[in-house]
C-alpha cells in the first residue's frame, strides 16, 4: 500500500529541515507521496522538488493557509496548486504582512511583561518569509524562561497570557478562491484540534464544501482512534473525501514523524483517488 503523508512543514515556514533534509527523511521513513504544505508561503517547493527529482518519493506542491472562522483560527492545507498562480501569491503576500505586524505586537507585549529583545530573538530562528509564534517560542526557551515550546505556549502566547494577540487572518471564502484559482485541492487541516462542538465543525465543513472545499483531514499525527472515526464519519455524511497527514515539523518531537500514521478507514474516499 502506498504511504502518503499530505501534511509537513520545512524551515521555509516553522519546521526545523530545510526543504532537502525534509525529502531525505521522508525517503528514509519510507513515503512515497509526500506534500510540504508550509504555513503561508510555498517558497520551499522548488527546492523540495529538486531534491526529490531522480527518487522514488512524489512531491506534491502544498500550502497550509491560516484562516478566522467564528472567532477561531483554522488552516486550510491546498494540495496540488500552481505556485506561480498570482492571485494564490498575492493572498499569501498578504498572510505574511499580518504575520510581520503581529509579531511586532507581541513583542511589545512581552516587553511589557518584562521580556525585551523578543522580536529580534524570534528573527533568529525564522525564515525570511514567516515569522510565527513557534519562533518566539524558541527564542523564550533558549533564555531560560520556560523548558521547552509547548511550556512557552501555556505560559506565554495562549489567550489571557502575556504574548497572547487574537488572529484576524484570511477570511475563509478568500483562502478557498486562492486555492481554487491555484487548481489545487482544498483540504481542512487537523479538524479534531479546533476542540470545535461537532455542531460547529459540521458547519465549518459544510460551509467548506459549498465554497469548494474537497476534503477533511481525517487522520493526523497525534490523534486519537475515536477522532479518526468520528471525522470519518462527518466525511461521510458530507460526501467530502479524506485525507491524511503527520504535520510534521521537526525531529525533536519524536511522536509526529513522517509516514507514521493511522491509514485511512475504509468507509472514507481518499483525496488521492481522484489523481
């Protein structure tokens, strides 16, 4: 059976391997289809592409896009999209000005908590194009002030914590017309982690479809059996194919790795079928 993992991330975003290491290890943990599918931007594809030109391994040209939907922050994973599509690339030229200008407040509001030098601490870790709050994470555990990123996360950048600034990110409807007119696939990424009602999610999704949307993300790494069913399900019922991917971001965290994943259960339509 094949092994797809549509759902990683390089330091062309937040990940910790460059878009050549990235391929090299998906090689090594025996993927054949893999999409790097970084958070707003897709300036790693073409070296990813290069890499795996001559292996076994196919690339499929990804992006995760950051969207507000009803006050919460959801990503919407596009597989197979034109890179070079303009509206795609303004939409993301757009996210990564947000990002730059929500970075620049949170360090403000570290500062006021007593943490200075945050913003050019972040910079030291971030891509050229994507500046994220993983960054800021690192920056904080590198001076001591917490032991590792998801203790930065609790302590720090959550809502009611000092670095905590509320998204206001692409609305849904544009993310799915970026995608759309980039001929790429929309899928709604990691569905379970949003702790949405199932009343809520179902409305999510249904808005999704209408709008184009092909696929939920049905299984992803760190997921419990229960929510693979459920999501499974809602799949069902809403007639939107499955996908699957680990979200893989770095070594370090050894329980999300490339290819190690649930497969997909058997009353779901994968994504894939339709290539």
């Amino acid at each position: 059976m094949t092994c797809y993992d549509l759902h990683s991330h390089s330091t062309a975003s937040d990940g910790s391997l460059t878009p050549e290491a990235l391929i090299a290890r998906a090689i090594e943990h025996n993927v054949e289809v893999l999409a790097l599918t970084d958070h707003d931007g897709t300036e790693g594809i073409e070296a990813a592409k290069k890499a795996a030109q001559g292996t076994d391994l196919d690339l499929i040209a990804g992006v995760e896009l950051s969207v507000t939907w009803g006050s919460k922050t959801v990503h919407i994973v596009g597989l197979g999209i034109d890179i070079k599509n303009q509206q795609l690339q303004q939409g993301l030229t757009k996210l990564r000005d947000y990002r730059v200008g929500r970075a620049e407040e949170i360090a403000k509001r570290l500062a006021k908590a007593g943490i200075e030098g945050a913003l050019d601490g972040a910079r030291k870790y971030a891509s050229d194009v994507m500046l994220g709050r993983l960054h800021f994470a690192q920056f904080l555990v590198e001076q001591g002030l917490a032991k590792d990123n998801n203790d930065v996360f609790k302590r720090y950048l959550v809502r009611n914590k000092p670095g905590y600034v509320p998204g206001q990110w692409a609305s849904l409807e544009d993310a799915m017309s970026w995608i759309n007119a980039a001929g790429g696939q929309a899928v709604i990424a990691h569905p379970a982690r949003y702790k949405m009602t199932a009343t809520k999610l179902r409305r999510l999704s249904t808005e999704f479809k209408e709008m184009g949307g092909a696929a939920l993300e049905v299984v992803s790494g760190r997921q419990h059996p229960e929510e693979i069913k459920t999501l499974a399900r809602l799949t069902e019922k809403l007639e939107l194919m499955a996908s699957r991917g680990s979200d893989f971001h770095t070594p370090d965290n050894s329980w999300v790795e490339l290819g190690r994943l649930a497969p997909l259960p058997e009353n779901v339509t994968p994504i894939w079928s339709t290539w």
